[in-house]
C-alpha cells in the first residue's frame, strides 16, 4: 500500500467534516449588526454576566458590594474577557491564513478556513461595539503576554496553532452557554454570546479534526513539545482574561481584589468545569502530557 492510500481515508474525513462545516455555516450564520439591537437602552439592573461567573462570586468581597458595584464589575469582567477574545482571535486569523497559504483554493478545508476568518472579523467587531455600547475602553493583556503572542502567531503551527485556537474557544464556549440563557444579564451580553456561541463552536469541530489530522503518526518528542506550547498558551490567556484594571473600574481596591480572586475555589471549579471536555479531547489525541497537566492546573483548568 502506497503512503498516499495510507492516507486517503484520512483526507477524506478531512474533506467531508470541512464540506458539513460549509453547508452549516450557509445554513446558520448570523450578521451581529442586525441580529443585536444596538439601540436598546441598557437596563441599570442587568449584570454584564451571570454573577456566579464573576472572580469574585463567593468571596467576602462580593458580601461587601452594593447591587450597582456588582453589575459595574461584572460589565468591566466581561468587556475585558471580550477584548482578551478581540485579541486572541486577531492571533487566530494570523494563524489560520498562514497555514493556508499557497493551499489547493478548491478544497474544503482552504475554503471552510477562510469562512471562520470572516466569522472571527465579524465577532471582533461585534465584541468591540458590544464593549463601546457598556461605555468601557478595551482592556489588554500584559506587556508579557503581547510579546510571548507575537511568538507565538509567528511560529506555531500544526496542531500547536489549532490546538490553541482549541483552547481559546472551549474556554469562551461554556462561560456563553451560561450567559446567553441568564434573564439577569444584559440582553446585548446575551445575544453576542448566542452569535458566538452558535459560529463557534463550528471553528471548534474544524480545530479539533485539524489537531486528528496533524497529530496522525506523530512521535513522542513532538507530542511533548506540542503540548507544552498549548499549555502555555492556554495559562497566557486565562491569566489575561480578567484585568485587574476592572476591580478599580467597580471602585474596589485592586490589589484586595486581585488577592480574593486567586483563593476563589468557587471561580476556580466553574473554570475546572468548563474544562472538562476539553482536557478529554487533549487526552484523547495525546496532548496532556505530565508537564502539560501541571501548566493546566496552575490555572485552574484541570
């Protein structure tokens, strides 16, 4: 048997999971400047995500704070995890056109590819009028943390890009699922959480039969390095979501905030939670290596 019949059932698996991707994004796409009512005034009461998913649900902390400072913190909480998503999904599109570059244009996959680039345009514009339409400026990750990502868009490949577009998304995907149904939540939160939620988690399936594919037949020296640069990029990110910036904006002392926040066991199970599937995934494809799982656990995702 010749490597290219080895590998014939393979690309083909490719080829109809990209085509299925393609006819249900015709099928059910949504346009954010017409699905959101951007002219809807914005209800005083309603919090910017469900309270239960705040850094600070639980705390002594959140005991202490009136009604308003709960809802001002909770639109700060998820503006800044809309401009760590604006961010990552500006890494992502870098990513995904320089796998594709110089690609068989009538493939599948080329084509599905670029269907989740101007997916991912269209969510970074919706997020950043979402954000403008709450009245807060973006919020960005640490000096660090940009520099670590210029490396990282520039470099990664493989299933070590898809794998930390896997990352990004699974952990938005179950947060939104939450916020989208919550009837205390921002009615402008929950539609661009279902729009994101819906698109997404078409790019999800796309990034994990890409992860399938690279890592067919993969050694384990690869296996280690790849799962160890996912690892990372997953902590990068988790540590950038929420700002510490947003404690102040609530009128809360940051660095009381910041320190209640780390010891939240409450925050940190909803983030385990959220998790679950995702480190089965990895588990499944070899990714979760021993270094791997201690990076994860730094963060409260495993």
């Amino acid at each position: 048997m010749t490597a290219t019949q080895q590998h014939a059932p393979q690309a083909q698996s490719s080829a109809d999971v990209s085509r299925r991707l393609l006819e249900s994004s015709a099928t059910l796409s949504y346009d954010p400047m017409t699905e959101v009512d951007w002219d809807a005034p914005l209800s005083p009461d309603h919090y910017g995500l469900n309270p239960e998913w705040s850094t600070l649900y639980g705390t002594p902390l959140w005991h202490e704070l009136s009604h308003e400072q709960r809802v001002t913190l909770t639109r700060h909480e998820v503006a800044s995890i809309m401009s760590i998503g604006i961010w990552f999904e500006m890494i992502l599109q870098q990513m995904v056109l320089r796998d594709r570059y110089v690609s068989d244009y009538s493939d599948p996959e080329f084509q599905f590819a670029l269907t989740e680039i101007a997916d991912e345009c269209r969510h970074s514009i919706m997020f950043a009028r979402a954000c403008q339409k709450m009245g807060i400026s973006a919020y960005f990750p640490t000096r660090p943390a940009v520099e670590l990502a210029r490396l990282f868009k520039s470099f990664a490949g493989a299933e070590q890009a898809y794998g930390g577009i896997l990352v990004a998304e699974e952990i938005l995907d179950v947060m939104q699922r939450d916020w989208m149904r919550g009837e205390e939540v921002l009615p402008i939160v929950r539609t661009t959480s279902k729009i994101h939620v819906v698109e997404e988690s078409r790019h999800m399936k796309f990034a994990r039969q890409e992860i399938r594919d690279r890592m067919a037949g993969a050694g384990a020296a690869r296996r280690r390095a790849s799962s160890t640069v996912i690892a990372i990029a997953a902590y990068v990110i988790v540590k950038n979501m929420v700002n510490r910036d947003v404690y102040a904006a609530a009128g809360l002392d940051a660095d009381r905030a910041v320190a209640e926040a780390a010891r939240n066991t409450h925050h940190q199970t909803m983030m385990r939670s959220s998790c679950v599937h995702l480190m089965d995934f990895l588990a499944e494809v070899g990714l979760l290596t021993r270094p791997a799982r201690a990076i994860y656990r730094r963060v409260h995702m495993l």
